[in-house]
C-alpha cells in the first residue's frame, strides 16, 4: 500500500496526517508513534502494540459455535478453572 499525500507543518509544529492515510492504517486519535530522523526526511511509525484495544474491537476475534453465555456463566466458568489450577 503506497500512497503519496500532502500536508502542511502547522506553526505550533504539528502535521496532520490526510483522512485517507489514517483510515488506510486504522489509526485513530491517541494512536502513538516512533518518529526516525533519517538524511532524506523522516519515518513514522506506530509505537508497536500502541493500536488501542477496546472490548468492542476485541468480540468475535475467537470463533465460539456453541449457545450464548451470561456473564454469571462466564465468571463461574473462569473461577471453576482457576480453582482446578491451583
């Protein structure tokens, strides 16, 4: 994925990365970054694990086939097994 954008250096120092980069790396605000000064311009990069992790982006990256748990279900379930390890 290349692309070639355009952007300003604002007088407080700050440039505003285009929508359609930030969107093209699903780079939402707070997103953190490495910034590396090399002889022909600079490389960002985000910071690695920096990508935010809510719960909502979380849900369904495990497929689960079976009926619908509760939460009580859930807790029991997960207390029931860190019994069994101790």
């Amino acid at each position: 994925m290349s692309q070639t954008a355009k952007t300003k250096l604002s007088t407080k120092g700050q440039v505003v990365l285009p929508k359609s980069v930030r969107a093209a790396h699903r780079w939402k605000p707070g997103t953190e970054f490495i910034i590396q000064d090399r002889d022909d311009g600079i490389l960002l990069k985000p910071k690695a694990g920096a990508t935010a992790r809510t719960w909502e982006s979380m849900v369904g990256c495990l497929p689960y086939a079976g009926p619908r748990k509760s939460v009580k279900e859930m807790d029991k379930a997960v207390a029931a097994e860190a019994r069994s390890r101790k």
